[in-house]
C-alpha cells in the first residue's frame, strides 16, 4: 500500500492505523504484509463500508483531521459521495 508522502512517518510510527481507499477491486487482503519504504504493514481487516459510516474515531484513526479533508484525499481516484463505497482497511506495522 501507499501513502501520502505527509502521512508515512505516522504510518511507520504506529500513529495511524487505519486507512480508506476508493478501489474497484480489492488490492490487499488481510493477513498480508505490504512495504512502505523500508518497513512492512500487516492488514488485519479490510471490509467494504459506505463513505456514511466513517466515524469520527475512523478519521482521526487515519491521520486526518476531518472528514472533508478524508474525502477529498479519498476522492483522488473518483468522486466520493455518501453513499460511495469505500475499502475500510485496518493495519499495523510489523515490529
């Protein structure tokens, strides 16, 4: 998986933890182990959820600091209304 280059280091830090991504298909599958540069993430849940039931907890999870700013990087592969479906994917770095 990749990341923005301003939320990498509070993904290898541990500080985010959570990720939303507009995919057509599925492009990790839990219990996989991705790079992210030179360390590993490991999915531990990724399930398909509407862009309604992103949560506040969900966006501070994300490193993102409200749900517009979510949407609008979100939307980079698309337009992203409520009802948008969404990967919800849960991770954490390989120690």
């Amino acid at each position: 998986m990749q990341f923005s280059r301003e939320l990498r280091d509070q993904v290898l830090a541990g500080e985010i933890t959570l990720s939303f991504r507009l995919w057509s298909r599925a492009k990790v599958k839990a219990g996989g182990r991705y790079p992210v540069e030179s360390q590993f993430i490991e999915v531990d849940t990724i399930e398909l959820v509407p862009f309604s039931s992103v949560t506040p907890a969900d966006v501070r999870q994300s490193g993102e600091p409200d749900r517009e700013t979510m949407r609008r990087r979100v939307a980079h592969a698309g337009p992203v209304d409520d009802d948008t479906l969404l990967y919800r994917i849960e991770f954490h770095v390989v120690p």
